[in-house]
C-alpha cells in the first residue's frame, strides 16, 4: 500500500506520513510516529495491551486498519500527562504497586483512563467491566483495582490530592512499602522492551517453523528465498559453527533442527530481511523436503518398550527418573486403618506473559557477539551461545532486556542462537519478534501430570504410608524437566512428617510441545494431588481439613522427605493465622457447604452479574421516583 | 497477518455499491474490521492479502437508527457500544444491552457492528438470537444498471449456516429493521468459560409482555444462539406461554422442551442440560425486568419438583 | 439442588527457596557514589516480580542513603558480576543478601575513614536516610559529605559481595539430601459459587497466609501472591494447552482462555515473618510458593459446595456439569 497519504493527529501533533506497509495502527503508531507504549500481545483483539484512543473512544489499536483512523485524532499512552508528568491514574498505580513487569500497563492504565471518563464516579464493579478487554497476567488485578478507585476518588475530590503521596521512611526502608523504582517509566509506556527497540541498519528475522511433529528432514532448499529482493540471509542448522545443543540440564535442543524435527514448530530455518514483510514471504520460498516418521504423543505409551523413540541418546524416552524412598512403606501400610488410594491429573499450561519473545542481536566493535533479549538466565545463555558458536566465553554478551512476563518461560534459549547466528553472518544488528501464535506454539509449557496416590492413615489422621507415582510428559526437548521432577518429588508429599514413603516422578520425551520451568516448578501438580487427597481422607475420618493435617504437619527437628532435618517450620503458625484469618468454621469436609455460617463475609466479592453500568441507571431511575 | 494493495473508504451507498460491484475475488468488505484481522494470524487463516479492502465504516447512509411506527431501523454501522449507552435503543430494544455487555468488551464493541455481525454468520455470534426473536428483516442494496435497488429478506431466511447469508455478491446489508419491543422486559443469557471476551458455548434471549396485572404473558419471544449451525427462535414455547397465567411451573414445564433443538457437533449434553435451565432464566430475568419479582430458590425448586 | 452453591475449601503448601539440590551462589558490586547516591551492579534484572526496588531498599538500608539514591546496574554478562537466573524464587534471597554484603563491605572503608576523622570507634557509627552519624556523640554529617571526606582521604568505599545457599544433591537411589537451607510454608482458603445450571465457578474469596521470612516490601510480596493465586486459579477454572497428535488446538488467546478482571476474587493476604537464621537479611521468598496451593483450595470448595471431586484439572463448566450428572445418575442408582 505505497501510495496512501495519512492525516492525523497524535497526541496533540499533526502526523502526515505514507502508510509504509503498516497495515494496522497499532504498527503505525510504533514504527512510523515512533510511539512504542501500545504494544502486541496477541494481535488479535484479546489483551489490550495496543489500546489508544481514537476520536475519544478506547479501541484495540491491533484491529484497526491503519486507514481507518485517517482524520482522526489518537492519543496514546504517552499523551496522557506531560513530558515527565504523570497523571492522577498514573501515580495511583505508582502508589498502590499495580504495575509488576509492566506490559500489560500502558494498555491497562489507557482502559482505566477510559473508565473514569466515561463515568468519574464508577463503582468498582463497574471498573471491572470496563477493564475486561485488558488482560494481566502478573498483578492478579487487585492492586490495578485498588489504584483505580484510588485515583477516582482523587479526580472526583473525594479524596485529598495529597492520598497519591508516597509513604514515610518510618524507622527503616526494610519491611517498608517503597514504591515500585520502576513503575514511572511502566506507567507511561516510556520503558523499553526487547521488542521496542531498534538499531540503524537492523534486519528482520522470520523463523519458519516444523508442521510435523515427527519427521526426518531430507533437504532444505533456501535458494528461492535467498534470491528474493530484499533477503540479506537465510540460516540453518548448517550455519552452526560450534557444538550445537542448548537446553537448562541436558543439551539436547539444537539451535535450528538438524535431521529430524520433534515438535510442531521446532524452528528449522531462519530469514532476514530489510523488512518484516519480506521476510515473511521469504518464509514461503523455503523448501523443506520431510520424510514424516510416526510420532508418540502419550507419555505412558512413549514408557513401553517398543514405541517410538524421540531422541536416540533416551532409547526408553526418559529424560529423567527421581525416585525417592524413606522407611518401609510396607510395613506403613500394614499399620494403617484405612488405605485411600486415587488419581489425579493436570493439564499443559502456557505461561502467557505478555510479552512475547523478542530479541535483538549485533556484533559489536570489538567483535563481541551481543544478544538482548528478555532472558531470565543471561549466564547460562552465554555459556552455552559460546559453545554453540565457538567463541571465547568474554566474546559473548548477553543483555537482559526489561522481561515482560517471564514464569520460568524465558529460561530456555530457544531463539537467541539464530539471532547470534545471523548477526554474525551479515554484520548487521537483527530483530526478532514473536507473534503471540508462535510464542504459544514454539515455547515450553507447564508439565501436566498423572498422578497415582495410596495413602494408608489410622483412625485418629495421623498418616501411616504413602506411595506416590506421577508421569510427566516433558514433550519434545528436555528443557527443565529434569529439575521440575526433582522438585515435585521432592515437595510432592507437602509440610508434613511423613515414616514411610515411596515417591517416583518422571518425565518422559514425546512428540508433544516441550515442558519446561514454570512457577513452581513441578511442586503445583504434585501438591495438587496431596492436598486433594487429604480432603478425601479427612472426608473418610470425618475430620477438619485444617485438623488433619495439624497431626500430621512437621516440626522443628522434622526430617523431610529426603531426610533432611528442619532447623526452623511455620506450618503451625501459618495453618492458625489462616484458619482465624478466613473465619472457618470447624468440620469434617463432607459437602456442608449449603449448610456452612461463615460464607459471604466482607472479605468476599459479590457474585458477578453483567451490566453494573446500567444497574445503576436503574437504581438512579428508583431514587429519582422516591 | 493481513496485508493489502488498495484501501476504500466510500463516503456514500451508490459510492459503496460501485466499489464492491468492481471488487475483485481477492477483495474484501468490512466495517469494524474486528472479525477480519483475527482470522489472518496463524493457526486461523494465516498470512491473507487482499487485492482492496472496501471500508464501509464512513457510508453517510449507514450511520444511526430511525425509530418510527413501531420498528427500530438500525443502519448498518450501528456498533454494540451503541446498545448500552444510547437510552432510546436501550428503551425500545430492551434485550440489547444485556446482550452487548456480554459481547466481547467495551473496546471491541465501540468498532463491531451488529450488521458485520450476522454478515459473518459465525454459529455462536451474539447479534443473531434477539434479532430473530424481535422479528428482525436485514435490508440489502445492490446496482442494478446503475441504480440503487432494495430487497428485504428476515432474519432466520438471511442466516442459513454457518457462515453462510443469502448476501450476493455485490450486495451490501443497509441496515436491520426490528419490531420495537418497548413496554417488553427483556434479558440474555450466556456461558463461557470466563465473564469477559467470553466466546459464547449458549446463549439465550427472552422477550417478555406481561397483561396490565402483571399475570398473564401477554407475548413471549425467545430464541438460542450456539446450540446448532444457525440461531433458533422457540415458536413452539413462545405458543405454550402466550395468554396463559404466570406460573413457575408453567415455565419450567416449557423449558425442558428445547434441550431437542441442540444440534451441535460438539458437546450437546453439556449444551442440552445448559439450554433447559437457560430458557428457564431467561423468562424469569425477562420477567424481572417487567418489574416482577427474581423467584427465590425454594420456588425454583418447588416449580420443578 | 439450589442453581448457586457456595463452599470453601482450604490447602496447605511448602516450598524451597534457590536453586534445588545443588550450591546457589550469586554475586553484587556497590560504589557510595557521589552526590550521597549509590551504585549497586549485579547480574541480574527485573522480571516483574520487584526485584529492583527490593535492592533498592536494601542498599538504602545499609548504606544510609535513600532508595531513590540508589542506582542498579543490572542485566549484563559483559558489565556485572554473575547472579544467574531470575527464577527458583531466588531474587530475594540470593541476590538481595549478596547486595546486604557487599553494601556492608562497602561500608567498612567509609566508616573506617570516618571513624578515623572523627575519632571514634567504627562500631558506633550509624547512617540512615542520608544521614550519617556517631552513636553518643554529637558528631553527624549528611552521606554526601562522608563520601566526599572518604574520596578526598583517598579512598573509594566501594565493595562486594558474594552470598551461598547451600543446598546438596539427591541420593541417586533413595533421595536422600538437604535440597534447601530455607523453606517456606504457607495456607490458602477459597470461597467458591457454583452456578449448577452452566458449570461456571466463580472464586469469591480467598485467604492467603504465607510464610515468607522477613518481608522487604509487604506490598510487593502482596503483589506476588495476588498474582500467584489468580495463575493458580487461571490452570484451576479455564487455561487448557491442547493438543491434537502434537499439533496445537489453543493457537491463540482467543482459545487458550486466560482469567479477566472479572474472575478475580476478593484477595485477603496475611503474611508470617519467620526470619531465615543462616542469611543476613533473613528474608526467604514467595514468587513461586503462592501459587502451589491455591487449586486443590479451589477444588476443595467445589466439593463443599456440590459433593463433586474435581480430580483433573481445569474445572471447565462442562467438566463440573458432567461430574454433577455423574453424582445424579450414581444417587438414582443408589434409591433405584
């Protein structure tokens, strides 16, 4: 679309600028008047964090065809108070800590913006609706909640100007609520992430990926696009200088796929280009020739002997086996009144920052190869990138951009290696951006698991064995795997003083998308099952779920279940604060909630009904009769 | 991604008509553009370039509504934001805003029209449902040697599968004609998986006049969304209600009827056992906003003992 | 049955803190810089979780000076000292004890030249909030002009710092080891309704008590709760990564449904301070260990409030009516 002559005005200045191949305002808006706080997190309408105003109506600046905001007047982000100002929402958000890695903010506070024009005096359920579009992922909500109403009562006058102010020192900065050092620069849209950021001369990188999740790779084929006008390099496995394989325990993912590709959207080559939109169609000119293989997507059956193998070196597709064992589990057992015995069973869940993956790579004056990207292990990355492209270790530099959500999801190396890769190649710098498609394709996800449980307990609660087996599928690559078994193994049985025990986790290769670190790290499936499980056992003894598991909680001089002994517990004090805390009522888990006296309580919310905005028209129409 | 070579905005219908009657295979017509861009990313419909687009979001004759003789005329860039915040559509179309408030979000609702709305046919789209039960005609130009020409086809005619409209090529929906439903409590019901940008599994919209005494259903209008290849309107239950006395039992007994009408290629026990409570709830929030009182539990539970 | 049921369930949790079954180690530089400002560099930086401003707080704290004067060199292989990932629920503990050390070490020399000046005894001298003085002396200077004394008597107080988590490996056959020197306990409780007509559950409530050591930024370790326990209640209710022989059904946030502000529950967060004894600063962690209990709560209270067990998550409003149906079918079978 070369020839199309665009008007309008931009936080308060007037723009006259071709549209440049950005079809989209939001892209527009980034790389034409250079405005980077709307950002990309899905592309599709979904999370609001590209939401501008247009005209004085909040829209997702991700599904607007650039033409379509010709003549209009946009604020963004930036426009919202003056150059090293914040407004009232702003320092709200400051104050109460409502930005956390900052992403999802510039949208948020636009959304909230949008909130209190459209009525300075709604109420919190209303709030809630009129953020709906926007989607966060690290705050929980709650402190965006509070700034909100905050500020409202701010700008409304209910509240003092003075309430935005910071707190005291008091007598100490430790244990002191200091506000967020960095939230100035979130809740403006002035911080930079990976992905915002460019460099004179800088390429654009496109990956393509596999649509097999099995297959032997018979040849590649990259002259075509080569040849396209605008290509600067296309790069493959066979560009890897060094000793290819990165991964957080066991190297065994290479940087590009080399004979054979594992999981659907396993990178396989590599294109930059002058634009983004050549490369994209240089994507189309690769010819990949695959051989498909038949793929194992269960991890019980990739267990039996025979099936398919993902990675020759794992010819029984374990990645990793933890068994633990403390006393005689028989002899437990045989003490116990009753056995309880049952299943449990999680799913694979994507981290879902807001961020997706970017990165940017240059070769610096020195010869340093140098990679900026939102990852959460630079040290191990330029390890293991030394290897990869045979250079000395103070050769390589990793620079750890602002991370825009990370959960143990940047942890691996998954794109960085093709970055440096071409940097390299080219002596240009290179950008890399993930689309949110490729991001939930390409990249690790929570392990799911599959749990089998037998606690045997006497008649008072105090549990006398447990066995606990749990399969985990670890997909395509090992990734963190190994260390997420171990974990989950090692907390799987939970804070309590145990005899007899007998605990396996595994984690198994298949053909699936890759498992990897993810907040908790294998600790959230197990204790799932093991606090189910008491519930159901409490059921059985009829006692109180806070009760059971008191007799059996460890203790100061406790060993756990790896034997170690505990030097300091405050299991005791927390379960007491938590059960005077929430006001619980005393009683045996038996379904007695219709009959229960302590719900509802002022530490609750109400229960959800659409339409706040007008329940109060219609409340106002009642007053106006009265 | 989408990508394209030509961008159109006709500032007029006949402008409008002369566009779309040059527009090519590869072309494309939008208005909010909400449903477009989506579907041209991965794992949908990929990379898609259109030769043109044609905009029809500055169309002069497409703006606003008319209401006159007892029909609410909605043009054709009549967006979702317009139900909640406009108090005569809110009067007269007394469904809508609870309908809008579960489509999508505030931002999505300012740029989404109703007309693109059942233009795109989508099986589990929230627009369709009320505008069947409000006996609701889509009205469509085309050129005809040059001249504008009108047809008028209803709305359960219009949709016929999913995706699937009688819209021609080089036709273009002017506007939705409804019966104005003033003086009617209306209510929809919906179900996802969570409360916002929720992505409808059922939906269900009733319409509801009771007689001056607040007894008798003096007309009932209800329709499902989601449960099928296209929207259904519920004539037969709407027959069963119609003149007779307000009762619990009455409506329940109705209500257990269009757990058949499910037709769904997936999930048609979690959608048969939704919709028999769905209906139910839609009368009684319909009846609610007549100004009858929400039924307490113990007479849900008695009227289905 | 009523079409709403409420209920509440409650789980406990415990978690380790750094790296699992090995030695942790993480490094920091400090510089009392001029201007009373302070440069603290290490390799490490924010993933959201605070981290910067907790380092903040704790330069501040032990160099005297304000958390706005404080200055952090972060994010860089080439420029920093090693501090390796930002993960494991380590930030806290490892790096903000290895800064508590090397502000300290840093401290030494300006305190010694100080002392040396004013002729007291080093151990006597404090300094709090850009203030720094002699205790039972009226001798008292801003940290500006002791850092400007410092220089001028030829001395750079900079300093650093490495800080050990201690942790061994895992016997290969019985699993014995002593994975973590801290550990963090903590409780949740929720509140649920269950809407028995469409399957939904909303959480209404939760109650989150934790143990986190001592808490740098009460407000920040909140933050990390509420942010933990709506993940936790995200892979409870709705989030599902599917996949059909390996090819992806949820491309999108449009399938792959994440929670919005309305699903939230009314958060009540409760921390217990029981200090870490083998670290300086005695903080321990939460970013990880507040999600690990919140959906066998959720769970937990579905049960109490329909007699369902939900043992395969998510709770999808279809997985909730069909085990509700199943609960129907097996009680006629029971009267039948």
């Amino acid at each position: 679309m070369p020839d199309t002559m665009l008007n309008m005005t931009v936080n308060g200045r007037k723009v006259a600028k071709p549209i440049n191949g950005q079809y989209r305002l939001l892209d527009f808006l980034r790389e034409e008047v250079h405005l980077t706080g709307a950002k990309e997190g899905c592309g599709a309408g979904e999370c609001g964090t590209c939401s501008v105003f247009v005209d004085g109506k909040l829209v997702k600046s991700c599904l607007m065809p650039t033409a379509k905001a010709d003549g209009a007047e946009i604020q963004t982000v930036e426009g919202l108070a003056g150059r090293g100002e914040l407004t009232a929402l702003q320092q709200a958000f400051h104050k109460t800590g409502a930005s956390q890695c900052g992403y999802c903010i510039p949208g948020m506070v636009m959304a909230a913006t949008s909130a209190l024009r459209e009525n300075p005096y709604a109420d919190i359920e209303e709030i809630k609706e009129r953020l709906g579009g926007n989607i966060c992922r690290c705050t929980g909500y709650t402190k965006i909640f509070e700034a909100v109403e905050l500020a409202r009562d701010v700008m409304n006058g209910r509240l003092p100007a003075t309430a935005l102010d910071p707190d005291g020192a008091g007598e100490s900065y430790i244990g002191n609520n200091v506000r967020r050092l960095d939230a100035p620069s979130k809740v403006s849209g002035a911080l930079k992430y990976a992905g915002d950021m460019v460099m004179q001369d800088m390429l654009h990188m496109q990956v393509l990926r596999s649509p097999h999740p099995h297959a032997r790779i018979v040849s590649i084929d990259t002259s075509a696009a080569e040849a396209l006008e605008g290509v600067e390099c296309v790069i493959t496995h066979k560009d890897v200088p060094g000793k290819d394989g990165f991964g957080v325990f066991v190297h065994d993912q290479p940087v590009m796929a080399r004979d054979k590709v594992r999981y659907v959207g396993e990178a396989v080559a590599a294109v930059s280009a002058e634009t983004h939109e050549i490369a994209r169609r240089a994507l189309a000119l690769i010819k990949v020739e695959y051989e498909e293989l038949p793929g194992v997507f269960d991890p019980e059956e990739a267990m039996q002997p025979g099936a398919v193998v993902v990675h020759d070196y794992a010819q029984d597709n374990v990645v990793k086996h933890i068994p633990i064992r403390k006393g005689d589990v028989e002899a437990g057992f045989a003490a116990a009144d009753i056995i309880v015995e049952n299943s449990y069973s999680t799913q694979q869940v994507e981290h879902a920052y807001l961020e997706p993956e970017a990165g940017l790579a240059y070769v610096d004056h020195d010869g340093v190869v140098t990679v900026v990207s939102p990852s959460q292990n630079i040290t191990h990355h330029r390890h293991m990138l030394s290897t990869i492209i045979d250079k000395p270790i103070n050769k390589v530099r990793f620079i750890m951009s602002p991370v825009g959500g990370g959960f143990g999801g940047k942890e691996d190396m998954i794109y960085q290696g093709m970055l440096a890769l071409t940097a390299m190649k080219t002596g240009r710098p290179v950008r890399l951006v993930f689309t949110r498609e490729e991001s939930i394709l390409s990249t690790a996800k929570r392990h799911p698991s599959r749990v089998t449980y037998k606690m045997g307990l006497k008649n008072d609660g105090r549990i006398t064995a447990v066995s606990f087996r749990m399969i985990s599928d670890g997909g395509a690559y090992g990734m963190s795997t190994e260390g997420v078994m171990r974990k989950a193994a090692i907390l799987s049985l939970g804070p309590y003083d145990l005899a007899n025990v007998e605990i396996d986790t595994y984690g198994i290769y298949t053909n699936n998308t890759p498992s990897g670190a993810f907040r908790t790290f294998g600790a959230m499936q197990a204790q799932f099952a093991t606090e189910s499980h008491l519930d159901i056992c409490a059921e059985k003894l009829g006692l109180d779920p806070f009760e059971i598991r008191r007799r059996n909680m460890m203790k100061i001089g406790s060993l756990t279940h790896t034997q170690q002994k505990l030097e300091t517990v405050s299991i005791a004090e927390v379960l007491e604060t938590a059960e005077a805390f929430c006001r619980w009522e005393t009683g045996a888990p038996t379904s007695r909630g219709a009959t229960r006296t302590d719900l509802g309580g002022p530490d609750t919310r109400a229960s959800c009904t659409l339409g706040a905005r007008f329940r109060q028209i219609v409340d106002d129409k009642k007053q106006e009769v009265a | 991604m989408f990508t394209f070579d030509h961008y159109l905005c006709p500032k007029d219908l006949r402008e409008a008509l002369e566009m779309i009657e040059r527009l090519p295979e590869d072309g494309k017509i939008i208005a909010g553009a909400t449903d477009v861009v989506p579907y041209a990313r991965e794992g949908r419909g990929g990379d898609i370039h259109f030769s043109t687009i044609v905009d029809l979001s500055r169309v002069d004759e497409f703006r606003g509504y008319e209401i006159a003789k007892g029909k609410v005329r909605l043009n054709a860039n009549v967006v979702f934001q317009d139900f909640l915040e406009d108090d005569e559509l809110r009067a007269h179309l007394p469904c809508m805003p609870y309908c809008a408030i579960w489509f999508a979000d505030d931002q999505v609702r300012e740029q989404a029209t109703l007309a693109g709305n059942i233009a795109n046919a989508s099986p589990a789209a929230d627009g369709t449902p009320p505008l069947l039960a409000m006996d609701a005609e889509v009205e469509i130009a085309r050129l005809v040697d040059g001249e504008v020409r009108y047809r008028t086809i209803s709305i359960d005619a219009f949709v016929h599968g999913p995706g699937k409209t009688r819209l021609e090529k080089g036709e273009l929906i002017c506007a939705v004609t409804c019966r104005s439903m003033k003086g009617y409590g209306g209510s929809f019901q919906k179900v996802g998986q969570r409360r916002s940008l929720v992505i409808s599994k059922v939906s269900a919209v009733a319409l509801v006049k009771t007689s001056a005494d607040g007894r008798t259903f003096e007309d009932v209008r209800l329709a499902l969304g989601g449960i099928g290849p296209v929207p259904v309107r519920l004539t037969d239950i709407e027959d069963m209600l119609k003149g007779q006395a307000i009762t619990r039992r009455l409506i329940a007994e109705a209500s257990v009827i269009p757990a058949d009408r499910v037709a769904s290629r997936s999930r048609v026990e979690y959608r048969k056992r939704v919709v028999r409570g769905f209906v139910e709830a839609a009368i009684e929030d319909a009846l609610v906003a007549c100004g009858a009182p929400m039924p307490t539990e113990e007479q849900r539970e008695a009227a289905h003992a | 049955m009523a079409r709403r049921a409420r209920g509440r369930g409650m789980a406990a949790s415990w978690y380790g803190i750094a790296r699992t079954a090995t030695i942790d180690r993480a490094g920091a530089w400090v510089e009392m810089d001029d201007g009373g400002t302070a440069k603290v560099v290490t390799g490490v930086t924010e993933i959201g979780e605070g981290i910067l401003t907790v380092l903040a707080q704790i330069a501040a704290e032990e160099l005297g000076v304000r958390p706005e004067d404080v200055t952090i060199g972060d994010n860089d292989t080439a420029r920093s000292p090693e501090a390796a990932h930002a993960g494991a629920t380590r930030q806290t503990y490892m790096i903000g004890n290895s800064v508590a050390i090397a502000c300290r070490d840093a401290r030494v020399k300006l305190d010694r030249e100080l002392a040396d000046h004013w002729q007291v005894d080093a151990g006597t001298i404090k300094a709090f909030d850009g203030e720094i003085w002699a205790e039972g002396t009226n001798k008292r200077m801003t940290v500006e002009e002791a850092i400007d004394l410092c220089k001028k008597r030829g001395v750079v107080p900079v300093g650093s710092g490495s800080f050990t988590a201690h942790g061994t490996g895992l016997d290969p056959v019985d699993g014995s080891g002593a994975p973590w020197q801290a550990y963090v306990f903590g409780c949740q409780v929720a509140e649920v309704e269950v809407d028995t007509l469409t399957g939904e559950v909303q959480v209404l409530g939760m109650w989150a008590v934790h143990d986190v050591g001592r808490a740098i930024n009460p407000r920040g370790v909140e933050g990390q709760i509420e942010g933990g326990i709506v993940q936790g209640l995200g892979q409870a209710l709705m989030e599902d990564y599917q996949l059909d022989k390996g090819h992806t059904t949820t491309h999108g946030f449009a399938k792959y449904i994440l929670p919005t502000s309305l699903d939230i529950p009314q958060i009540n967060t409760k921390l217990v301070e029981d200090r870490d004894p083998r670290s300086p600063l005695g903080a321990k962690g939460i970013g990880e260990p507040a999600l690990v209990p919140t959906a066998p709560a959720i769970m937990n209270a579905i049960y109490d409030a329909i007699g369902v067990r939900i043992t395969s998550l998510p709770a999808t409003p279809e997985a909730i009516l069909k085990a509700l149906e199943e609960k129907e079918a097996a009680a006629l079978q029971m009267t039948g």
